[in-house]
C-alpha cells in the first residue's frame, strides 16, 4: 500500500474507521472522512501520531451533491485517490458510489 492514496468513506468511526486504520498501517495515504469534526479530527490525529500521512475531509454523504465534494477534497488535499472505499451508505439512497463521483 505503500505511496497509494485512499478515501475511505464514514471512516470517523466503526467499520470505516478500522478499514482506514488499516490502510495507514500498511503505508497508505488516507483521507479521513465524516460528518462529526471531533471524532473526525480525533481518528485523524491519532492515525498521524502513528506516522500515518492522512486529510481531513468534513462532509455529508447524505446529502444530494456532497459525496463528488468529498471525492474533490480528498483529491484536492491527497494529490489523487488510488482506492475508494465507500462505507456507511445511505441504504436510501437508489445511486451506486459509482454513479455519484467522479474521480479524475
């Protein structure tokens, strides 16, 4: 994983969390996203404590329009994204992750 560059989504907490802790310990930039900037900011903080190279990406997925704002941040602060991984979706949603971002 080393030099990649990974988004993972809902990664503030559970699943998404251990998917992007794991990540970062195999050498993987990642672009740490949630909706709650304390627990947000604490995953990432402690993730770079860790020598791990991360981005804070501040957003709701929920909303129409937010999961391409979310892509475009953590591109913007990363320099790409490599992996894509979406965790917590909305199960009301009727897009696919595919049909909502567009990763350049």
């Amino acid at each position: 994983m080393q030099g990649k560059r990974a988004l993972v989504t809902g990664s503030s907490i559970g699943l998404g969390e251990a998917i992007a802790r794991a990540l970062a310990a195999e050498g993987a930039a990642v672009a740490i996203h949630g909706r709650q900037p304390k627990r947000t900011n604490a995953v990432a903080a402690d993730i770079e404590a860790r020598g791990g190279r991360v981005a804070v990406v501040l957003d709701d997925l929920t909303v129409e329009g937010e999961a391409q704002n979310i892509a475009d941040s953590a591109i913007e602060q990363l320099g790409g994204i490599d992996i894509l991984k979406f965790v917590g979706m909305p199960i009301t949603t009727t897009k696919t992750p595919s049909s909502m971002v567009s990763v350049r």
